[in-house]
C-alpha cells in the first residue's frame, strides 16, 4: 500500500494495457464476471500480471482487483449487479472505485455471521451496518508476486472486536497488522482503489 507499491502499478500504464485493464473492471461492474482472456493478447495479460492487477488461471480470468471471479467471503451488490471481491478492503473500496453505493456482505471469519452494510456512492460514508461494532483486519504481509495469494488472505472483516481478538490468538503467525474500526476500513479501501479508474497513466497514483 506504499507509494512505490502504487508507482509499480501505475507508472506507465498506458495504451492497449490500460485500456484491457478498464474493460475487464467494467465487465466485472456490468455483468458481474469478466470477459474472455482470450479477447487479449498473452503480451497484454502478462503485462497487467506483471503490474499484480489482473491474473489468468486456467485460460481464464481469475481476478482483477477489487474482483474476484470465483465466489468468495466478500460480496459487493452494485445495483442489480452481483459480484466478489478479493478481500474484505477490496470490497470495502469498491463504491469508491465505481463512485456508486454498495451493499457490501462479508462473513465473520471466527463465527461465520454474515455482516452486511452499505456505504454511499461517495466511498467513505457507512450508512448502516448490521453489527454495532465490525472490525477490520489489515494483516502485514509481504505481497510477493500477487497479493490475492499473499497480503489479501489477512483483509479480514470481523462482526466483533472480541472475534478478531479470537482469531489473532488462534493465528499467532498473523498478529502484526491493523485492526480497524469499520469508518477506517472504508477509507483504507477507498484509497488504494479510486485509482483502479482514475489513475494517472504517466505518473504514479497517490
């Protein structure tokens, strides 16, 4: 999440890459899956891979940031549109990055409950949740060549200070990160994401 993680990401993204880029988001934002990998050139796919932002596994595409293809612990609903997202950050920055409102579902990792909540088309204000006081988990952990497999397994969303200090005792190897109030998690989300749409293609997001 450091400016030079954002500099990897964006210095110079431009052309036939940035423009593959928006329209995997778009097709995640309007159909809720992406489009076919094979609507892209491998030099493309393998650039946008390079930058962490999009990944093929199996011919496919598996994930474009804040999106998950396969079914995760992270729903985000965009109107009539149903999709996952990576991690529970991810999908707190999605209505930041889209600049609609979501309804946002995630389950309690130590208890399983579903919390969901809503923030508005702005992408940091919380109108509601169903836990009076949700936690999130921004675990430290290097991102290596792909955060989905790394950093992102410790975006957590807790419906409970007390499951969160649950989980931490039971996952020692995990306890250096931040815990969250749910205000903070959304405007964590939103900074790393409003750029996904609106990045600067010749100089570094921030």
């Amino acid at each position: 999440m450091s400016e030079s993680r954002f500099a990897e990401r964006w210095d110079g993204l431009s052309g036939a890459p940035r423009q593959a880029h928006l329209t995997i988001l778009q097709s995640y934002m309007t159909n809720g899956a992406p489009p076919p990998a094979s609507q892209f050139s491998a030099e493309v796919l393998a650039e946008l891979a390079r930058r962490d932002l999009v990944h093929v596994r199996n011919g496919e595409i598996a994930l474009a940031y804040p999106f998950s293809t396969s079914p995760t612990d992270f729903l985000v609903r965009l109107g009539d549109v149903t999709v996952y997202a990576v991690c529970a950050v991810d999908a707190l920055g999605t209505p930041a990055m889209v600049r609609k409102p979501a309804e946002i579902v995630c389950n309690c990792p130590t208890c399983g409950a579903r919390v969901c909540l809503n923030v508005s088309s702005d992408g940091l204000t919380v109108e509601n949740a169903s836990t009076s006081d949700p936690r999130v988990w921004a675990g430290v952990v290097a991102v290596e060549s792909c955060a989905a497999d790394s950093q992102c397994k410790s975006m957590l969303l807790f419906c409970s200070p007390e499951h969160l200090d649950t989980w931490k005792r039971s996952q020692p190897q995990s306890a250096r990160g931040f815990d969250l109030s749910l205000a903070q998690g959304v405007q964590l989300g939103a900074a790393v994401f409003r750029p996904f749409l609106h990045a600067q293609t010749s100089t570094a997001a921030s």
